[in-house]
C-alpha cells in the first residue's frame, strides 16, 4: 500500500470523493487560488502604502512644529494625537480597492472605518519613532 492509498484509507468516505472533485477540477481551482493569492498580495502592498502616507504626515507635521519652535534642547514629549491625520488623504493617495492585514486572510474595502481598524495607533508610532526621535522628539506612552 502507497502512501495516497493510506491517506485515502484515513479520510473515511468523504476524503476519496473530495480529492476526486478536486482532481477533476484542480485547474479552476487552482486558478482561483492564485488569484486569491495575487488579489491579498496586492491588498497587503496598498495597506502598507497607506501607512507609509500616514506616517509621512506625521513626520511632515513634527518638521513644522520644530521649525515653529526654537530650538529644541531636550526631547520634547508629543503624542499621537498631537498630530491631525487626514486619513482621506492617505486613502486617495492608494489606487488599489482593497486593502488586508500581512497577519490575515480576510480582504476588506478600502474605507476610513476599515484602515483605523487595520492600521494600529502603535504601529503608526513605530513607523515613525525613529524618525521622530532623531528630530528631539520623545513620544509619550499611553497611561
């Protein structure tokens, strides 16, 4: 007995009649596997560009308020919500409808609802901490 003999053996009843269906179709499916594929990767490369455009907005907004200020001795503590996020500006700055998680499966439309649910304040703050720290700034932790 070979090894797809066993396997059929431990799947029951409905384990031969799947991989038939499959076998049958293993073209259209694996075609629409592929799109999947294709359809998450480019949601994941839209959500990271959205990212990359909210945080070059903060990072905008941090050179301003240095170069208002004089200069800068000791880090200045900021947060977040120091700074106005256009997240419509962010959002038409993707052309791609759909934007998903690198941790998920699931694909959502793209909207300001569903990119403040995908796109953490933490992981705006890390994109731009760096950053933010090479110009004296010193971000402030939730309490």
């Amino acid at each position: 007995m070979g090894i797809f003999e066993w396997v059929k053996s431990q799947t029951g009843v409905w384990g031969p009649a799947l991989l038939d269906i499959y076998f049958r179709n293993a073209g259209w499916v694996n075609t629409l596997l592929v799109a999947y594929g294709l359809l998450l990767l480019l949601s994941w490369q839209n959500l990271a560009r959205i990212g990359d455009a909210l945080a070059g907005q903060i990072l905008e907004q941090a050179g301003r308020k240095i170069k208002a200020s004089s200069k800068i001795k000791k880090p200045k503590s900021i947060r977040l919500s120091d700074f106005n996020l256009s997240w419509e500006e962010a959002i038409s700055a993707s052309r791609f409808p759909f934007v998903a998680k690198q941790t998920g499966i699931l694909i959502h439309r793209v909207n300001s609802e569903n990119i403040r649910a995908l796109i953490s304040e933490r992981e705006l703050i890390q994109r731009c901490a760096r950053r933010l720290g090479e110009m004296g700034f010193r971000l402030e932790r939730k309490k």
